[in-house]
C-alpha cells in the first residue's frame, strides 16, 4: 500500500446528514420491531397492567379512608404536609445520585452503542432521545399514579377532584423527572459511588430533620427550610395555591434541560455493559425465571466502573 493511499483525509459526514440518517434508522427500525408484535402480546400486557393498577387503587383507597378527614384538619395538612411530602422529593434525588455513581439510568442496546455511539455523529445527538423517552416515561408513570392518588384524597379534605389530580399529578412528574435527570447529571459529571452515598445521606438526614422539628411543633423560622418543601408543598394545591412554588417545577425543568444537555457525556462503558445486563434481565423475567432475575439484578447492582473511562 503506497503512502499516499494512507495519507487520504477521512471524509465525515456533517453532523445535520448524520442526524438525518439517525431519524430514518430509528424509523426503520422501530417500524419492523413493532410489526413482528404479536397483538395478543400487546392485550395481554394491557390486562395485566389494568389489574395491577385496579387492585392498587382498591389497596390505597380503603388505606387513605377516614384518615385525613377524621386524623388531621385542612390548617395542620398545610402547615405539616409539605416537609413530609418532600421526602420522596429528596428520595428520588438520593436514588438518582446512587443510580447515575453505578452507571444508570439509561440503558440501550449494545447494537446501538457499536454502530451509533461510535459512528462520527455527535453524541449528545444520539443520547437526546433515550434520555427524553426515560423522562417521558419516569414523569408519565408516577404522574399517572399521583393523579389517581389525588382523586382518592379530594374524598377526604376540601378541594375539588379537579384540582388534587392535577396537583398530585404534578407533583409525581416532578418526582419521576427529579430522579432521572439527577441520574444522568450524576453520571455524567463522573461522580464516585462514595461521595453519592454522602450526598445522598446527608440530603435525607436535612429533610427527614426538619419533617420531625415540624411535627414535633420544635422548630421555627429558617429550622423548617427544607430542599423538598417546595416540591411537598406543589401536592397540597388542591387545597390552596402559592405561586412561590412553581419553582419546583422551574428547577425540575432545569435539571431535565441540564440531564440533555450533558447526555453525551455518559460513559460507552457503563451503557455497553448495563445493556448488557438489562437485556438478560428482561429476557429471565418474560421466561419467568425469579432466581435468574435476582441474579442479574445483584450483578447489576455491584458493578464498578473504573476511574478511567474507554
């Protein structure tokens, strides 16, 4: 081979064709994915997400009857509710940032990682839609379930159906985009399985602190500032609106426009093996083999990415 057959420039393609390209491939292959699914499958799975949810609702709805109304008043619920709610604000950012230190949230299959990720296109580019589908999907989920919940508990305290759904409806997006992005922002910034065991520990240790000052009646003033009050507070408009706490919704909003924003920054190595992982994980579980499953699952947990990224 002659030296200037080697010293040919390498011709990549500009990134908009690329991500053209992208579209149709993503098109494609969607399009014949779905086409091979059997529509008895696609009932099925209906079936059994409509019971599950139906016996939930029946379970939460006899747990939740009497208690508010009969337990607690409309001033106590406002004055209490927030920094309680707020917990699983603060839960999900503790989940979050253990998920992003070992390599999540994000899993895609290895077919992608070897003729996507490591094809000249940008890889924020391909990251944007795995990244937007599990924030769609965290935020839809627990949102759907929050406004279940708030129909359940407009039966108990004044407010119409309307306005808890909504309220408890937003409040769970908030909670479902709060764990994604700070999972992504986690592994995206590379930050060490310790230091997110100490971030973690230390948020839940702050709120679950001022939950019990004002519950105790122990604490005033700056004591009962929380990171999750604003979020607990955002669930209780069925009741009353403040328009402070929109800033909830400002910085989960902020924090899913940063996940994006950093999505190419994921490491190939953690989506490489968690895809991995994940595909065998759900394979067990259609054949229904549990002790598989635990496997994996206990696989997946204990892996440790290297200091040094590919």
């Amino acid at each position: 081979m002659s030296s200037d057959a080697l010293a040919e420039p390498v011709v990549v393609p500009d990134q908009r064709t690329s991500r053209v390209t992208l579209a149709e491939l993503r098109t494609t292959r969607q399009r014949r994915r779905l086409g091979d699914t059997d529509w008895y499958d696609i009932a099925y799975r209906v079936y059994l997400f409509a019971l599950v949810g139906l016996a939930v609702v029946v379970w939460v709805s006899e747990a939740i009857d009497g208690v508010i109304g009969d337990g607690i008043d409309t001033d106590v619920l406002l004055e209490r509710g927030p920094a309680l709610i707020g917990l699983l604000v603060v839960a999900a950012v503790a989940l979050g940032l253990r998920s992003g230190a070992d390599g999540g949230p994000i899993a895609i299959e290895v077919a992608d990682i070897r003729h996507v990720l490591l094809a000249p296109i940008s890889r924020r580019s391909v990251m944007l839609r795995p990244i937007g589908q599990r924030l769609r999907a965290a935020a839809f989920a627990i949102g759907l379930g929050g406004a279940v919940l708030g129909q359940l508990i407009a039966t108990e305290v004044e407010g119409s159906r309307t306005a808890w759904a909504a309220a408890c409806g937003a409040y769970g997006a908030i909670v479902g985009v709060t764990f994604v992005a700070t999972a992504v922002i986690a592994h995206s910034l590379r930050i060490p399985r310790w230091l997110a065991t100490m971030l973690a520990a230390a948020a839940l240790t702050w709120q679950s602190a001022v939950a019990w000052g004002i519950w105790n009646d122990e604490t005033t003033g700056l004591a009962r500032v929380a990171p999750g009050n604003l979020g607990g507070r955002l669930a209780l408009w069925g009741i009353s609106q403040r328009p402070i706490d929109v800033i909830a919704i400002v910085i989960a909003l902020a924090m899913a426009g940063t996940a994006l924003v950093l999505g190419g920054r994921l490491r190939v190595e953690a989506l490489a093996r968690r895809g991995e992982l994940v595909s065998q994980l759900r394979f067990a579980a259609t054949v229904q083999d549990l002790r598989t499953v635990v496997q994996l699952r206990r696989q997946l947990r204990s892996e440790t990415l290297r200091t040094r990224p590919w």
